[in-house]
C-alpha cells in the first residue's frame, strides 16, 4: 500500500517567543541608533527652526517672501493626517475562533503547518489515517499515493510531491482472520507532498480532517502516530 502525507504550509508568520521579542527589540534599538535621520525627520528640525526664527525679535520676514504665496504643509500636520488614518485602520485578526475549530476548514490555523487525515475503512472499522490505497500492479509506489489523494471524494486536493522515494515506511499485521499462507501483514509507504490547491470548501461532514502535529493523538493510534511523526516537521 502508498500512502500521501499532505502539508499545508503556514500562511501566516507564527508569534513571536520572548526570546525572539527581545531580540528583534535589541535590532530595533542598534538601528536606530546607527541610523541617519530620514527626509522627513528633516523636514521636522527644518519646521521647528522656521516656527523659532517667526517667533524671534530679529524675524526677518523677507527672507520668507518666495515661500508666502505658497500653502505651507507642516511635517506635523501630515503627522496628525497619518495618525488618524492610522487609527481607522482595523488589521485582520491572527486568530479566528470559529475558524479555527473548524478541522475541515484549510484555512484554520494559519500560523501552523496542518496535515491532511482522511477516514477509511479498515476491515470492521472506520479509522483515521493519512489518505491510502493498496497498490495495484503496472503502477508506482508513488502513482499509488497520487491516485490515493485524488480518489477522496469531494476533495479536489492538489499537492506538489517531494521525490519519487516514500519518506517513511509503516508494517502491521493482519487479522488473523485475514491472514492468508503468502501474506500475514501489510507495509504501507509514505509519500511526502505540500499543498498547492484546496480546492472548494469542505462540507462539515466531511471524511477528511486537517490537524497540527501536536492533534495527531487525538486521531491516530499509538504505533501509527509513532511512524508518522518522525517525517511531519513543524515549519
């Protein structure tokens, strides 16, 4: 059998760790340190000593004669413009709830690199797995794990394969019911793969589900997860 694990990378930069926030505070502070003053900083200093030369007793006001039938626009008042607009503006939140709790939903998560699980039924049992399909003959193992992700109904995943060699291998023995002379247990191997195209959204009843590394306990049993976790980097 071929199986495809499917990532989807994060959309979104993860949050920053105190480390990393002091770090990045400590960049910010050499850099402004070191940094030469921008054109509009001088155009501030070039305001406030025109502002002082007005108020002075020795003002000279025909120095300021080819600037008076000109419509002056202080550096601060572009400030106060930016600064309103500033406060108009309303960025999208990092965190959706509602989103987020959906395990259909591509779009959860976005910080997190998420894998797609799919439902099967094995023998007498409907379990969680990464999408899979018993090879057939004529064909590759990694033909196999494609025609296993396109084979999910109402899917319309597309991914992009990383190499023609499965990055991981998991065996399990058969029922004993099923277990025949030539064959006592099964060898399942995994495709690596990255999303390219979600397709239309999934409905909530969906046989497919797309989790964080840290979820895949929650789905998978004990032994799978132990094999499966050892290729899925969080990125």
């Amino acid at each position: 059998m071929a199986a495809v694990c499917v990532q989807r990378l994060p959309v979104i930069s993860a949050d920053l760790s105190p480390v990393e926030q002091q770090f990045r505070h400590m960049l910010q502070q050499i850099e402004l340190e070191k940094s030469l003053l921008s054109d509009h900083e001088l155009r501030l200093l070039e305001d406030a000593e025109r502002m002082s030369r007005k108020q002075a007793n020795d003002y000279d006001s025909d120095r300021e004669d080819d600037r008076r039938d000109q419509e002056i626009v202080l550096a601060q008042d572009l400030e106060d413009s930016w600064e309103q607009k500033l406060k108009s503006f309303q960025p999208t939140p990092r965190v959706r709830a509602d989103v987020d709790k959906d395990v259909t939903s591509v779009e959860r998560c976005l910080a997190d690199s998420l894998v797609l699980l799919s439902q099967q039924q094995v023998g007498s049992e409907k379990l969680w797995l990464l999408p899979q399909t018993q090879w057939q003959e004529g064909e590759t193992l990694r033909q196999t794990a494609e025609r296993a992700l396109a084979s999910l109904p109402a899917a319309g995943f597309k991914a992009t394969f990383l190499g023609n060699a499965p990055c991981g291998v998991y065996k399990y023995k058969l029922p004993k019911a099923s277990r025949t002379e030539s064959s006592v247990g099964m060898k399942v191997f995994f495709f690596k793969a990255l999303l390219s195209d979600s397709g239309p959204p999934a409905a909530p009843n969906s046989p497919f589900v797309w989790v964080k590394k840290s979820e895949l306990q929650h789905y998978l049993k004990p032994a799978y997860t132990m094999k499966v976790e050892r290729f899925i980097l969080d990125m």
